[in-house]
C-alpha cells in the first residue's frame, strides 16, 4: 500500500511538473504568438504610414505647383507692363523729336518691341511650364514611391507571418 501511495505521490508530482511545464510552454507560446502579431502588425502599420507621409508631401507639391503658376503668371503681367512702358515711352520719344508713326523707323522699332515683348513673354511663360511639370512629376513619384512603401510593408508583414507561423503554431504543418 506504502508503495502504491509513494508511487501515486510521485505520479501526482510528475504531473504537477508536467502542468508546470504546459502553462510554461503555454504562456512562451503566447508571447511568441504576441510578438509575431505585432511584428507583423508594425510591418503593416510603417508602410501605411509611408504611404501617408508620401501623401501629404504630394500634396504640398501640388499647393507649391499652384503658387508657382500664380507667381508665373503675375511675372508675365509685370514683364508684359514693363515692355508696354518702354515702348510708350519710346513712341512718345519719337514724337518729341517729330518722328512720325508711320515713318519707317518707328514702325521697325515697334516691331522689334512687339517681338521682344513676345519673346520676354514667352520666356517667363515657359519656365513656369516647367516649374509645372517638374513640381506635377515629383507629386506623381512621391505618391508612388508611397504607394510602393505601403505595399512593401504588406509584403513584408505577409513574409513574417509565414516564417514565424511554424514556429508558433507548429500544428499547422502537421
């Protein structure tokens, strides 16, 4: 009877220290299952949040785009007005001096400011175009590169999960 006690006395034990050893297993299982979550939760969660910084600096690109093309289009109104000046004030030096409008060399020069005009026109006209399309290209990259990021992320965290799933949950590859 002794012996049977003692022996159930040290099954008992044993399985004591076998229940230890499962909520032991238990509780690393779960802090392992905890930590893959997480880490690939946080995968998830940078390229969202790439995605949204990439936005937002898209968008100020684009408020940038539009202040520049009101800024281009005031320096053409001011480079038109300034030229228009010039060639008052060179028809009114003409008529100083007796020059008539319709002489040759009034009607020359009036043209040559007519194309500089034009030219100083254009001048501003196309730089800002391409001031435009540099500032519309960088918005288009930022906004991919983003996108790219939040995708990337998604990658990752999925590679996370399915390296670390056999590990944490070793069942499933039975």
């Amino acid at each position: 009877m002794t012996a049977l006690a003692g022996a159930g006395g040290t099954a008992t034990a044993a399985g004591a220290a076998a229940g230890a050893a499962t909520a032991g297993a238990g509780i690393g299982g779960a802090l392992q299952t905890i930590g893959l979550l997480a880490s690939v939760g946080g995968s998830f969660v940078q390229g969202i949040q790439a995605k949204k910084t990439a936005e937002a600096q898209a968008d100020a690109l684009e408020v940038q785009r539009q202040e520049e093309a009101r800024l281009n289009a005031v320096e053409d109104y001011r480079t038109r007005k300034k030229m228009r000046a010039q060639t008052a004030q060179q028809r009114a030096g003409f008529a100083a001096r007796g020059v008539s409008a319709g002489s040759p060399t009034a009607i020359y020069l009036g043209q040559t400011a007519a194309q500089e005009l034009a030219f100083a026109s254009q001048s501003v006209r196309q730089r800002g175009a391409a001031t435009d399309t540099e500032l519309s290209n960088s918005a288009r990259l930022v906004r991919a590169q983003g996108k790219q990021s939040m995708i990337r992320g998604m990658f990752s965290g999925a590679g996370r999960l399915l390296r670390g799933a056999p590990e944490v949950w070793p069942e499933l590859l039975a």
